[in-house]
C-alpha cells in the first residue's frame, strides 16, 4: 500500500531525500521539473504553441523557471514567464533557477501586483505559483492573479498543486483556486485530489516520481494509504487444483422485495460469479420465478411478510443484508435477529442501513468486524451531517474504530476506514459505473469474498478494488459511456483472473 502524505510530511520526504541521498535541493528541483517536462512534452506535442509560465518566488516559482529552461531545450520557443513578486521574499532554489534561466535568453515579465496582468494570449498557461502548504484562502495580489487568469478559460497545467488548492484538510467554500485542465504532481496525488471537493478545481491529475526516499514515505506516520494494482495481485487468493465448492464457503444474500427483485438478482449474481462455492438469496416468495430462470446457481430461502424464514445460522460462512430489502419492519426484525444468533462479519448496504440509521443503537451490536457500505447520503444518516468529505474522513475513521467494524464510504475514490483507524483510497472505477444496482454487485463481491474465508479488511479492499476494475475493464476509453451492472457481474471472473495471471 502506498501511504499518502500530508503537506508536512512531504517537505519532510524532500529534506530527508536531500539529507540521505544526498542531492542538493535545487538538483532535486531540477529532476522534478524533468519529470514534469517529460509527462509534458508527450502530451502537448505542438512545438508551435504559445506558453505562459506564472511563477511564484517559492519553490514552486523555482520549479516553473526550471521547467521554462528545459522545455526551450526540447525546442519550446514561444514560452515567456510571468514572475509573481507580490512580496520581497523569494526561496534560495527559486533565486538559484532565475540566474539559470536569464542566461537562456527567455522573456521574463515581472509582476508587482495581482491588477497589473496584460492581456494574457498563450495558449497554454503552466501555473507554479504556489505549492503544497496553503493553509489560508487566498487573498490580495494572488486572488486577483487567480480571478483573472480562470476568466481567461485557457489551457491551465498546475505544477505539483494548483494555486490555492489545499493539499489536505477542509477545502474552504468557494475558496480562489487557479482551475487546472491537467496537474502534474510530484511523488504520490495529493489526499484531496481524491476528494470531491476538487472536481470543481482539478480536471485530470498525473504523477511523475521524482525519486523521494520510498523509506521515508513506506515508514511515515500517516492513516492514509492508496491500495494499488500489485496490493491487489498480492491478497487475491489462488484456486487451489483441488478444490470443491465447500472451499470457497456459503454466502446468504438477504435482499429484495416484490417491486425491488432486481437488487437481490445482482448482488446474488455478483456473490456467485466473484467465487463464492454456495449462494443461498433469502428473498420473497413472488422473486422465486425471476431467481431460478436467471441465475439457477443460486439456491433460494423464501421470506414471507408475516413470519421470518427459518434461518440455519450455522450454514453460512457469511451474510449480505440490505439491497432493495425495504425499510419495512421485517428488515428491523431480520436485522436484530443476525446481531442476536450470528457472530461472524456480515455486510450490511442500502436498506438495511437506512433501518441502522433509525435505530442507531443496533449499530454497536453488529458482528466484530462487519462491513457498512454507505453512499454519502446514507453515511451522513448514520452519523450526522457534514459540510465536508474531510470531515467525513475523520468520522469514518473514529466510527470503525468505535464500532469494531469496517465502514466502506463510496465515492469516485471509495474510502475503506478500518477499526485501526486507517483510511484506504481505492483507484478504480469511472463515471461509465454511475448507474443504479452498482452498489447491489458491489455488496455481493464482499459477501463473496467473505464466505471465502479472506480478512474483512482485504474482503473490503479486494472487493471494491476489482468491483471498479472490471468497469474500467468495460469502459470506452473516455469512459463516458454506461456501463451496466450485469455487466461488471460477467466480467468479475476475468478481471480476476488477469490479476492472478
């Protein structure tokens, strides 16, 4: 797993690459812009376009002049800069950079306030006015500069952080942030580059490794981590030569009602085709025809509305609860009678969450080390409103840990908060996904993946993991077309079984 940083922690990683390297800071200023003008030049390939470089007197500043002097050494010759001295500070690297970059003959303009812009023409503007580190709106010179230049709708390509953009914490509401169509990042993405809050701000994010200590970073003291493509290889389990459906346990799907038979279907069909040996799907009796003409894998145990099935606790490896199961009193009944005769993990989404957040106490009497799988409506109905995703973020991490379970807060970057108060960044997934009954599957792969006896923290990681990469799988490459869940429910055998490859 990759830890995530916070800001402090990143100038940290670059004074102790520095330090045990050793490299002079300004040399691994220039290996950063190197990265940046190598993801750069791949993809703006038209040498004739005309380029602004905005540069702050920081290290930001000292990294726009770098990239400016090597861009004209890969030919880029319609580039000026812009330099920002809106204060009489300027950073040592960024003094270093500028005597570099006057001897290359490149037109430097120099800024004495944020009203003084002339008429910007550029087709592209490179920002690397400020970095990492704003802990404050901003204001002044620097939110008229920003105004100005977001008026303008040019190409924006941010260096590492776009100005004004808070690396961690609380986004402030409507705060003046440069918009950036591309950020090319250094190292890691930065944690809110996960977060909602920055759709408004980042477009599309890259990041180039720029060679910080990967001791530093794997021994950091951080909750944060992002679960990549080889964590996934690495829990996803073989299947074993000589196996039988007993290996993989017995999964019981309590799901749908008459109007809602669809969600039972796909979370069942995604329990069965993500490994489960057995799926049992507790539905009633009107959805007995549409579960055995289109899934005859899967075994029924039949719900009436006046009397509750009689469950074999024993039988099951695992339970799933909550798809279009109703907030009927039967779910609060079915629900108090799992915490009561059941001690395993079970999953609980939609519905049954709703019921939780109802009865809120029943929270504290789920199995240890059961999984919650709520959207953001539904985790604010189980814990309280919030006016941001940071906020959430900590809530999630102080409930699993409180609770003993394992809450999975879904989200174009859906979060896993473990009762060790570790949060978890999945990469997977595209907005091709945004269709009904994809949180349905999704509660069937746990499920799965529970019954076959993985750890509720890698069922949840592996789960939401391979849930998004077989839409990715299925998705148009501008994944801007729908992908169904039936779909991602076929698919689940082959995205799986290319990982193990």
């Amino acid at each position: 797993m990759l830890p995530l940083l916070v800001s402090k922690q990143i100038r940290e990683a670059d004074a102790y690459t520095i330090a045990q390297e050793p490299i002079s800071s300004i040399d691994l200023m220039e290996r950063a812009s190197k990265a940046f003008v190598g993801w750069f030049i791949n993809h703006f390939q038209d040498k004739k376009q005309t380029i602004a470089v905005y540069c702050g007197t920081g290290n930001n500043g000292g990294d726009g002049l770098a990239i400016t002097r090597i861009l004209c050494d890969h030919g880029y010759c319609n580039i000026d800069v812009k330099i920002c001295r809106f204060s009489d500070k300027a950073s040592d690297d960024f003094n270093g950079n500028l005597k570099r970059l006057k001897t290359a003959k490149i037109a430097l303009q120099t800024l004495k306030n944020g009203s003084e812009t002339p008429r910007e023409t550029a087709d592209i503007i490179i920002d690397a006015i400020l970095g990492t580190g704003l802990n404050k709106p901003l204001a002044g010179d620097y939110k008229k500069l920003v105004d100005y230049l977001n008026s303008l709708q040019k190409t924006v390509v941010a260096v590492d952080v776009p100005t004004g953009f808070y690396t961690d914490g609380e986004i402030p509401k409507n705060a003046a942030v440069l918009k950036a169509d591309l950020v090319i990042t250094f190292q890691q993405p930065k944690i809110n580059f996960l977060l909602p809050e920055s759709g408004p701000y980042i477009n599309c994010c890259e990041v180039v490794k720029i060679g910080l200590s990967e001791a530093f970073i794997n021994n950091a003291d951080t909750p944060y981590f992002l679960f990549e493509d080889a964590d996934a290889r690495k829990v996803l389990k073989s299947r074993n030569r000589f196996s039988n459906k007993g290996t993989y346990g017995h999964a019981l799907i309590i799901a749908g009602k008459d109007e809602t038979m669809g969600a039972a279907l796909l979370a069942s069909s995604a329990c069965a085709h993500a490994g489960a040996g057995l799926t049992t799907a507790c539905i009633p009796q009107s959805g007995l025809v549409a579960l055995n003409s289109s899934m005859p894998e899967v075994m029924a145990l039949l719900r009436r509305e006046d009397k509750l099935p009689d469950i074999k606790w024993d039988k099951y490896s695992t339970i799933g609860i909550g798809p279009g199961l109703g907030k009927e009193p039967e779910t609060l009944k079915l629900l108090k009678t799992i915490c009561k005769n059941y001690s395993k993990p079970i999953v609980v989404d939609a519905d049954a969450l709703n019921v939780l957040a109802e009865n809120k106490a029943l929270l504290k009497k789920l199995p240890a080390g059961s999984i919650i799988t709520p959207h953001m409506k539904e985790f604010d109905r189980l814990f309280g409103e919030h006016t941001s995703w940071w906020q959430r973020l900590q809530t999630a991490k102080a409930k699993a840990n409180e609770l003993n379970i394992h809450i999975i807060l879904k989200n174009t970057y859906t979060i896993t908060a473990t009762p060790d108060e570790r949060l978890y960044f999945n990469p997977t997934g595209n907005a091709a996904m945004a269709s009904g009954g994809m949180g349905d599957v999704l509660t069937g792969v746990i499920t799965s993946l529970l019954a076959q006896q993985y750890t509720p923290q890698d069922a949840c990681l592996l789960g939401v993991y391979i849930h998004g990469k077989a839409g990715d799988e299925l998705a148009l490459p501008n994944r801007l077309y729908a992908v169904l869940p039936t779909n991602i429910t076929t698919r689940l055998p082959v995205t799986m079984a290319k990982l193990k490859a």
